[in-house]
C-alpha cells in the first residue's frame, strides 16, 4: 500500500527518515541505450518524473495485481513521444488481466482525438532476448498465484512471491544483486518474510541482497542495524550496478 500507509500514525508512517517513505516496487534496467521497466505500479507516473525518464522500450509484468499494474494508461507520453508501441512482455494469464482491466485500450469505440495507450504484447514461455540481453523469467509462488521473477545478468528481481521451487532457484545463483521480497517479521500466506528472505540470501549466496516490497512494519534504520552487511532495505531512488 505504499508508506506512509494511508491513516496511519505509527512511527515508520510518521517517521522524516526520506528512505521511510516507499511508493509501490518497481524496477527500472538501462542497458544498450534502451530502459526498461519491471511493472508499472499506481505510483508510475511520479516514479518517471522523479527519475527523469526520456524514454521506455519495454515493460516486463511480474503478475496482474492492482500494486503492479495500474500505471500503465501513464504510458501514452511515450507513445506520443517515440511515436511507437511499447512491447510489454508477461505470463498468458498477466496478459489476459491486462486486457480485461484496460479493455478500453483494445475496443473500437474509443471518440476521435482520444490517445489510447500502445501497446504491443508478448507472452512469455521461457528465456527470451531483449535488446541484446537474456531476459530468463523465474516462477515463484505468490500464495496460490503463480508469478514471475526475472534475471537480466548479474541482477535478479523477484518481488511479491512467498516459495519459490528448485529449479528457480538454480536460475538465481551467481548474481551480484538479488532483489527481493521481505514485507515484514510477521508471517504473510502470500509474501516472504524477513527471515524467509535471509534464509533464501544465505542458499543463493548473491555478492548483495536487497528486501524490498517493504510495509511500514520495518523502518529503514531499525530494521538495516538488524540485517547482514550483504542485506539491506531497498528504497526509493536506489540505483546499483550490474553485467549483462
């Protein structure tokens, strides 16, 4: 829900440490002159603006929930710019969300004048190249819902997930950066916790770790004291290089 979470008072919620105040997690890869985003959360359009994004080549879909998806009508200034579609790339079932929440973007009756996101789509069914990189999809389990991760080189990303299977995690060994989910201390049926994200850092042995998908249980400070030197909280603004 982002934090400060809406009408709360706790102390991370309250807290004038600028690392403290989190909008939806998404990731940005630049390489090869191109950009490419991981999700396009409710909160796109801010996260562009405060990067100074000129451009966006693709978009690859983790999974379909509102947290993740409900920036993409934002897209459009790209299309008008680059005066082309954008390629976004997700599971068949991601896809077929995306299509009933933004019907409007795929009917015949939009009124004259009226721009329409463009968007071009790829179902993903294993390794794909994208732009001169290996883009290798990682399926996790986010409770019940089937998701995916994504290795683009040395950095993995895999938010929103709660088990993650064998051969997923062979896909995950050897990185430089793991991106990871860690919502908080507290047991979650749909996300992995703090410990469960240690434990996964401590099998998969990447040179750093990054939790990310954060509430407003853990404040950045407290929570970074607590954690390995390898281990800490992503935030806002955190930007880290990688090989491809």
């Amino acid at each position: 829900m982002g934090v400060p979470t809406i009408a709360c008072d706790c102390a991370v919620c309250r807290s004038a440490d600028p690392h403290d105040r989190r909008t939806r997690p998404s990731v940005l890869f630049s390489f090869a002159g191109r950009e490419v985003i991981v999700d396009t959360t409710p909160d796109f359009r801010y996260q562009t603006l405060r990067i100074g994004l000129q451009r966006l080549d693709a978009v690859l879909y983790t999974h379909a929930h509102a947290d993740h998806i409900l920036g993409l009508d934002d897209i459009r200034a790209f299309n008008i710019k680059q005066r082309a579609s954008v390629p976004i790339y997700a599971s068949e079932d991601t896809l077929a969300t995306l299509r009933r929440t933004f019907a409007y973007i795929f009917e015949a009756t939009a009124a004259e004048g009226s721009i329409l996101p463009g968007v071009d789509f790829h179902p993903i069914s294993g390794p794909f190249e994208l732009f001169g990189a290996q883009v290798t999809p990682v399926p996790a389990m986010h409770g019940p819902l089937p998701v995916l991760g994504y290795r683009i080189g040395s950095i993995g990303y895999l938010t929103d997930f709660s088990s993650l299977g064998g051969e997923s995690k062979r896909l995950l060994q050897g990185l430089d950066h793991l991106v990871l989910d860690a919502l908080r201390y507290i047991p979650h049926s749909m996300h992995s916790t703090v410990d469960q994200s240690l434990a996964l850092v401590r099998e998969l042995t990447p040179k750093q770790a990054w939790f990310t998908h954060i509430c407003h249980d853990l404040s950045h400070e407290a929570a970074n004291a607590r954690l390995p030197e390898n281990v800490r909280l992503a935030y806002d603004g955190l930007s880290f290089e990688g090989t491809y």
